[in-house]
C-alpha cells in the first residue's frame, strides 16, 4: 500500500532522506514525502491514519510518483550540453519540465542543441557560447544564463576532456597540454561553480552537480589503452576529477547553509 504526499521538509517526521515507523517506511525530499508499507490488516490501518493526519494537516495528496520530480519553472545550465552525455542529461532535464541552457565552445552547435531540445520538449531553451577555463566568457555565460528565466536553479557541470589528441603517456606528455587539462577539468569547474553560486545565493536555493570520474579515485592499468590501440588517458585527468570531487565535498559544506545542494 502506498500514498504520496507532497509536504516540507520536517512537518511531519524531522529531517533525514528515510525514516522508519515500525514496517513503515517514509521517504521524503525537499517537497515531498512518500508513505509506504506492507499491506496488511494491522499495516495497512497504521498507513490509514498516518494518511488521515496528512489529510488533516492539509497535506496535498500527490496523483503521481513523477510529480515529484517535475522541474516545470526551475532553469537548468548543462556545460557540454549539446552532444554525449550532456545531451542526455540535457534531455533529461527538459522532459521533467525545465527551462535548459546548453552550452558549446561553439556557439552554432549550442543554439543547434537548444532549438532541438525546444521543439521536441516545448521548454524554453538557449544556447550558449562558453570556454570554460576562461573566467570572463564563464561570467558573461552566467549573467545571459541569469537574465534568460530571471534565475538559475540547477548547474551541472558536464563539459570536460579526456585523453585530448596529444600522446598521453605521462613520461612524455606535453607540459602544456597538461596545463590546459587541468584547466579546462578542475578550473573550468571551479569557475562554473563561482559564476552561479552568486545568483543562487540571492535566492537562497539551487543546486549544482558536477560530473566527476572514477580516474579521480582509483589508479588504472595502462595496458588496457595499449592493447585496444587507444591514447591513453593522462594522469592530469585523474588528478583534475579527483579535484573536482574533493571541491565538491567542501563546496557542499560552504554552500549549505544558503540551501545550495
């Protein structure tokens, strides 16, 4: 037996992602909550009248598990949104119902992107040039970004590179190809996450979720690249993601006190 409530967060059951009556289980996130148990005679009347308090409370009952994840008025920003995964996080995210700015080194593929996702969904969508370990072009695509729904609600940082097309063998690589990983994996990140925490704090609400990768966490054999005739993957890379994982942590707890995810 289920039933779904929408609700803030510690009018009923106090703070945490799941607490636990007996067998029943209630699950809730910033808006929602979810009551669920066993069905059973002596269950299924304790889920009664947790539900008749709800209902007594003016709790509104919720017709779809999906209604808790619609992003209808939220804006998202998805670096890197116009091809691979960024375009299907970016998909993802006009489905639920957002207004998404996509973002491309090149400004034609951005607005590309921007104009299928805007006619396949019926969201509001915008492309946009951005060079992400660049700070002036992460600041102006902020500031459009902020101006086109009047806020920024999600930022996920997607964009980023991998092997590049310089050999990445570490006892040869080049210097400055591993300055410019570093940059554009860990620095871009950071400037991203400077440029909208801004605009998010003023709206004491937001969240950001940045892509990291297991190279950031565990060492690789490079046998696999050379048997599969693949350049491999530089250990820059692994210690940008790892970074970026690291900032994450910390960001998470500067960012939390102005509800900021």
């Amino acid at each position: 037996m289920e039933f779904q409530y929408n609700l803030p967060v510690n009018l009923i059951f106090g703070r945490g992602s799941v607490s636990r009556i007996g067998d029943i289980a209630v699950d809730y996130g910033s808006r929602a909550c979810i009551v669920t148990g066993r069905s059973s005679t002596r269950k299924s009347g304790l889920l009664n009248r947790v539900a008749e308090y709800l209902e007594k409370a003016g709790v509104e009952k919720a017709d779809c598990i999906l209604e808790r994840f619609c992003l209808k008025g939220k804006t998202a920003i998805v670096t890197g949104g116009n091809r691979g995964l960024g375009a299907d996080m970016a998909s993802a995210l006009a489905q639920a119902g957002a207004n998404v700015i996509v973002t491309s080194r090149s400004l034609k593929r951005a607005k590309d992107a921007a104009r299928e996702l805007s006619e396949h969904y019926g969201i509001n969508s915008l492309g946009l040039e951005l060079v992400q370990q660049e700070w002036d072009s992460v600041e102006q695509m902020a500031g459009e970004a902020a101006a086109f729904q009047g806020r920024i609600d999600i930022m996920v940082n997607n964009a980023g590179g991998g092997a590049g097309l310089s050999d990445g063998d570490f006892a040869v690589r080049d210097i400055h190809a591993m300055e410019e990983m570093i940059a554009v994996n860990l620095m871009g990140v950071l400037y991203c996450c400077r440029a909208v925490a801004g605009y998010m704090i003023k709206q004491g609400r937001g969240k950001i979720v940045n892509i990291a990768s297991v190279a950031g966490m565990v060492g690789r054999n490079r046998i696999i690249y050379k048997e599969n005739g693949r350049n491999q993957q530089p250990v820059e890379y692994a210690a940008a993601k790892s970074g970026v994982i690291g900032m994450s942590r910390d960001l998470a707890a500067y960012l939390a006190p102005y509800g900021i995810h």
